[in-house]
C-alpha cells in the first residue's frame, strides 16, 4: 500500500465490496477488498503494512465480524486500526457487543456511501 | 463357463457406464464452473460500466442503455435491485432515476399479472423498492390471490407507507384477508412492524373479526401482539379474555403471551385473573404465564413465583418460573428454592456463560430436585 490513506474492506457481498472499492478509490483512498474475516485475519498477519482504517460486515461465512473484532481485540498493533462497522442488522444488543468489541463506530444499511466515508474520515 | 462369460459381460457394461458416468458428471461440473466464471466476469463488466454511468445525466447515458443487450440488462436489472436495497440517500436517488430509465417500474406492473407466481412476487418486490406509482386498488387487483403474494404486497404497503392512505391497516387486513391461512415468518415480522406505531390496526382488525379465523392465525396474532413495542394504548383487547378459555392449550398459552406488553395498565391488571391461569392443567400455560409475570415484575409478580419454584411439578414449567424468578431478585439463595435445585443451577449457569464468568455451583445438601 502507498503513502495514500489505505482501507481494508471486508465484506462477503461481491457487489457491495465493489460498490465501495469504488467510492474509496475515488476519494484517493488505497483499497484492499477482502471477501470474508478468515481471509482478512490472514493478511493482516503476514503483510507487514496496516491499513489506516477497516470497514468490516458483520455477517459473513466462517469468520464473522465479531469473531474478526475478538481475534483483533487479542492482537495489541491490530487493535490501533480503527473499525467501523456496516451492517444490516439494528438489533441494540448485537450494537451494544460489537462496541464492547472495540468497533470504534458502525453505520446500518441501507447505507449512503458519503456518510460513510465521512465516517471513516473522521475516525482516522 | 457360460455363468463366467455372462459375468464378464456384465462388469464389462457396469464399467462402461460408471466411467461414462463419470465423464458426464465431470463435464457437467467443468461446464457449470466455466457458465459461473463467464457470469462472473459479465457482472463485473457490467458493475464497472454502472459505476462510470451513474454519476453521469441520463441523456448522457441513453446511447449506453440502449446498446445493452439482453444478458447485460438483466445483469443491470439485478444490480440496480441490489444497489436499491443496500443505499440510502442521493445516492439511492440516483439508482431509482435509472431504474425509471430502465422502465423497470413499469415492467414490474405488468408482471403483477404474470402467470408464474415467482414472477409475481419478483415484481412486487422490485415495486417496493421503486418510486415508480401504483395505486392500492392496483396491488388489491393483482395481488390477493395467494398469501405469498398478499404478503409482500403488504410488505410493498410498509415500505412506501407515505404514498399511501391508511398504510397500516390496509397492509394489516391484506396479511390476514380472511384469516384461514397462517403467515410466513416475513408476514409475521411484516405485521409487527405496521403495527408498532401509534396506530394498532391490528388489534382492531382482531376485535372485529377474531371468531372467524383459524386457531393458527390467532396464535400468531397474539405471538405478534406480545412482541411489538408501542401498540395503541387505548385499543380494546376485550376479544383476548374470552381466548384464556379456549381448549386448544397453545392457543390460551399464546393469549397470555399476548397481555405482555399492557402490564402498566392497571385495569388490564385487575382483570386478569393470573391464579386461575397458574391453576391451569396445560404445563405449557402456567410456563407462559410465569413469562407474563416476569415481564409484569411487581410484588405479586415475586410472590408468584417464588410459589410456583417450590411447587411446579413441570419441570419446563418451572425453569420459567425460576429464570422469570431469577430476572426479578439476581441474588435468590439457593436455599430459599431447595425444591427447584437443579433449575436453580441451570439458570446460574446460563448466566455464568453469557457474561463469560466461571459458575459457582451451591453447596450439596441432602434434597435435590
């Protein structure tokens, strides 16, 4: 990844990840789409770089995003990048959880993609 | 020799047509994989197309539309279906202009008709999604034929309630019509949430028409009417004492599910005579009512159920009672509910691992439930 802000996207929908490679590579943002949080543990572990910001689904085959937020939780240098989490779930408890995990913010679907950048602006 | 010849000839065929057989499936499986690959790549194509052609104004994009062939429409039709169900704001904005470009409103009015029902309900969902107008009378033309159809038409009436009159009620007599055929869990959830609001058409619609539908409908209907927040504070639930009575068990233990939500109603409260529910034969009523009273809270509510740990011989019944105990008063000792030992450890239990903290079981004693 460059010097560019990078992101890391990890989301099972194609068409979604995709739809946000798009906008974030439109702001300038350096973009890594990872389909699920197996795979995203897995390249946060052996690639020496860091994103500067990961936007994480949490209902996705194998490894969850809760899962992902725990195993990052249990890694200190992984637990500096900020999460946010997009979801289509609203439920207060699984909101409440994924906080006590250490997202540092979510956005619900349906979602506008200029607020969720400004989001991810903001918690950089 | 001639049995040898004939065995021969027969491992000779069943070789044939294992490896024939075998063939076929691999080919099938390497054809599938290659149909999944060229799908794949069409989206992709299309999907990059879309993302430089949505920003754009639509005269400046109608020489695009128009060059699309059939395979790539159909592409951008699910595409913009899912882009419609995942975005919010100018953005979403943006996907419904195309869809009207598309005419994919007025291709899913005429599908209302269509013969296969899956065509039907693919309209009515894509409707929900559109802005593209459509009239009540319309969806009540085409759409009441069947409960799956009646549902999402009803669901359509949630989505766009502002375009409509009297959403909620519609959306609520359409989803029970005429109270013969049980919902669907997305009826079901649909009905929930046309009625959490100030308006409880629901219960209306039950006050007048309860006695002509089916047992099943009306345990949904109390199933609903437990589990939504915010019904109408002053409807009339007169219709839900004479259920208490019913023969069917389920059927009385989901009427007492249904007086959850009115607990801060003290004339509810009065009325309802909890000890001759608690005196029920049916196990699975007194269970429901020891959830009542753990909802209820109150000093009978703990009285109640203090009573019922001791002296429950159910023992589902009973683990109600001691979790709905339990809600009410965290630090019950054990020894104030001997007779309910093992219920009283096993809500310990579910408590120890929901909050990931280790169980620390009572001291043995010589009686145990």
């Amino acid at each position: 990844m460059s010097e560019a802000l990078s992101v890391l996207l990890v989301d099972d929908d194609d068409d979604l990840r995709e739809l946000l490679r798009f906008h974030f590579e439109r702001k300038g943002y350096d973009v890594r789409a990872l389909a699920d949080g197996r795979e995203a543990l897995e390249f946060l572990r052996t690639d020496n770089v860091r994103p500067d910001v990961i936007v994480l689904d949490l209902l996705m085959p194998d490894i969850d995003g809760r899962e992902f937020l725990r195993h990052r939780r249990e890694t200190p240098e992984l637990e500096r990048i900020p999460v946010i989490v997009l979801t289509g779930l609203e439920d207060e408890d699984i909101l409440e959880e994924v906080f006590e995990l250490g997202a540092d913010d979510y956005v619900t679907k349906p979602f506008s993609p200029k607020a969720l950048l400004t989001r991810v602006a903001h918690v950089e | 020799m001639e049995s040898t010849i004939l065995l021969a000839w027969i491992g000779a065929i069943l070789f044939i047509f294992l490896t024939a057989l075998s063939l076929v499936t691999v080919g099938l499986s390497w054809w599938t994989r290659r149909q999944e690959r060229l799908e794949e790549q069409d989206r992709q194509h299309v999907r990059d197309e879309l993302f430089e052609q949505i920003d754009r104004e639509p005269q400046a994009r109608e020489s695009w539309i128009a060059g699309l062939s059939d395979r790539e429409r159909a592409v951008l039709t699910s595409l913009v279906e899912h882009y419609l169900r995942l975005l919010s704001g100018q953005e979403r904005a943006r996907y419904q202009e195309l869809a009207a470009e598309l005419a994919l409103g007025a291709r899913a009015e005429a599908d209302l008709t269509a013969d296969p029902l899956g065509d039907r309900l693919q309209a009515i969902a894509m409707l929900s999604l559109l802005d593209h107008p459509i009239s009540h009378d319309r969806l009540e033309e085409t759409c009441v034929r069947s409960q799956e159809t009646r549902e999402a038409a009803a669901r359509l009436l949630l989505e766009r309630r502002e375009e409509f009159e009297q959403p909620a009620a519609r959306a609520t007599r359409l989803l029970l019509w005429e109270g013969t055929e049980p919902l669907s869990v997305y009826g079901l959830e649909t009905l929930s949430r046309l009625n959490a609001g100030e308006e409880s058409p629901l219960l209306d619609l039950a006050a007048e028409h309860v006695s002509k539908w089916n047992t099943a409908v009306v345990s949904q209907v109390c199933l609903v009417i437990e589990h939504t927040e915010q019904l109408d504070p002053g409807a009339s639930i007169d219709w839900l004492f004479p259920l208490l009575e019913h023969s069917d068990p389920e059927l009385r233990a989901a009427a007492v599910g249904a007086f959850t939500p009115f607990g801060w109603r003290e004339d509810i409260r009065n009325r309802l005579d909890v000890r001759s529910l608690l005196a029920d034969p049916a196990p699975v009523v007194r269970k429901a009512t020891y959830a009542l009273l753990t909802e209820w809270g109150g000093s009978l509510g703990h009285e109640l159920l203090l009573r019922a740990v001791r002296t429950e011989p159910n023992d589902r019944a009973r683990l109600a009672a001691m979790r709905g105990l339990h809600s009410i008063e965290p630090n019950v000792p054990v020894s104030a509910v001997e007779a309910s030992r093992s219920a009283w450890i096993w809500i310990h239990a579910e408590q120890a691992i929901l909050e990931g903290d280790a169980l620390e079981l009572p001291e043995p004693t010589g009686s145990v439930a």
